[in-house]
C-alpha cells in the first residue's frame, strides 16, 4: 500500500497534505518490513498504528461533509481495521495487558469494521455483484447476497462473542478467497490501474488484521 502511494502519488484533493502523504505512505513501507522480525515488530506495528490512523481520519471530513453517504464510512472502517491489527500485533508482543483483554477489545473492534464491511456491500450491493466473476455459478448477485450474510454472521460472532475463533478464521479465509477471485484477476487484466493495486493489498491488509485476532484467540483459548 505504502509503495502504491509513492508511486502513484495518490493523495487525490489532498494537495496540501502531498508530503504528509509520501510520509505516511513511506511509514507503511517501514512497517510493513520491520513486522516481519521479531526484533523489530513492536516498532514498526506502532509504526503501521500511526500511519492508518492517519488515513483513517482522513475520512472524518467526507463523513461529516456528506454522512448520509456511507462510502466514506466504510472507507473509515476499512482503515480503522487495519489500526485494529497493527494494534493488536504490538499488544500481543507487549507485557501490559493480559490475552483475555485483548482478545475482547480485539473481537469488538474487528466486529464493528466487519458489520461495516456488511453495511457497504448491503448499500452497494449491485455494485458488489458486478465485482464478482461472471463464470462463478449460479450467478453474481447469488455471491453478493451470500458474502453480505456470511459477514453479517461474522460480526455477530465477534460483538456477541459466540464461535469468535471459528468466525475469524472463516471471515479470514472468505477475505483472501475475495482477493483471489476479484482483485488479483482484475489486477493482472489491468496492471496499470492503481486502484487495482490499492483494493489488493487492502484486501489482503485486513485479511491479515483478522488472522492476528484468530491467532490470538486460538493461541489462548480464549474462544
């Protein structure tokens, strides 16, 4: 993501913020590489913390601006999942709080981005269906109605606390299997557009978000 930016240089209207932007996106790049050591995870989770709050609130004006357009709420619970999992990287690496707390703090915050995710592709949900693949059977809008209640099941699971574990491992899954049957194919059809490579690896991104809250949770059995 952090690469797509500074090579694209997408920050749209926010002309202003240009170099706030490159920053952030080259504080992606950091993060994205200091995560991967042990050494160096906490830093560069705290790193990834800051970055998608950043564009996170970036939202906060279109919302205000138009709140009755959901789009922007979805594209501030989007991020807001992935400050959610670059949160929980760094809590899992750190001594303050215990597992049960975090895992609790993690399934309501996954659970409130996730019944976002299920209030976007309900407001869109034609919208959705052109994404699916035509060759998928029985038919696209089958797929959009399907994902939209398998998420609604998953924030359920994760607000209510009911087969949480198995929720976020399922939600994971259908998250990659998205990102394999949309966006990969739509990226190789079309390698030029940047939003193909943005959608990528934010599907990825939060895929990843709610693997580190099933890996808490099955670590403990805490669900």
């Amino acid at each position: 993501m952090g690469l797509g930016t500074l090579a694209w240089g997408d920050y749209n209207d926010w002309h202003q913020l240009r170099y706030v932007f490159y920053a952030a996106a080259a504080a992606q790049v950091f993060g994205g590489a200091a995560i991967q050591f042990r050494r160096t995870v906490k830093t560069g989770a705290v790193v990834l913390v800051v970055a998608y709050l950043f564009f996170a609130l970036l939202c906060v004006p279109q919302i205000v601006a138009a709140p009755r357009i959901y789009n922007s709420w979805g594209n501030f619970f989007e991020q807001f999942s992935l400050v959610t999992g670059a949160a929980l990287a760094y809590a899992r690496w750190s001594s303050a709080w215990s597992r049960e707390t975090l895992g609790r703090i993690g399934r309501i915050l996954l659970g409130i981005c996730t019944t976002s995710f299920t209030l976007e592709q309900a407001f869109y949900l034609h919208a959705t269906a052109n994404f699916i693949p035509k060759w998928l059977p029985p038919n696209q809008m089958f797929w959009a109605v399907t994902t939209t209640v398998l998420l609604a099941l998953a924030a359920v699971a994760l607000l209510a606390n009911r087969m949480a574990l198995l929720a976020t491992r399922l939600l994971t899954v259908m998250l990659v299997i998205f990102g394999l049957l949309v966006w990969v194919p739509l990226l190789l059809s079309a390698p030029g557009n940047h939003t193909n490579w943005s959608e990528n690896a934010e599907t990825f991104a939060i895929a990843g978000a709610t693997w580190i809250l099933a890996d808490l949770l099955g670590e403990h059995g805490l669900s």
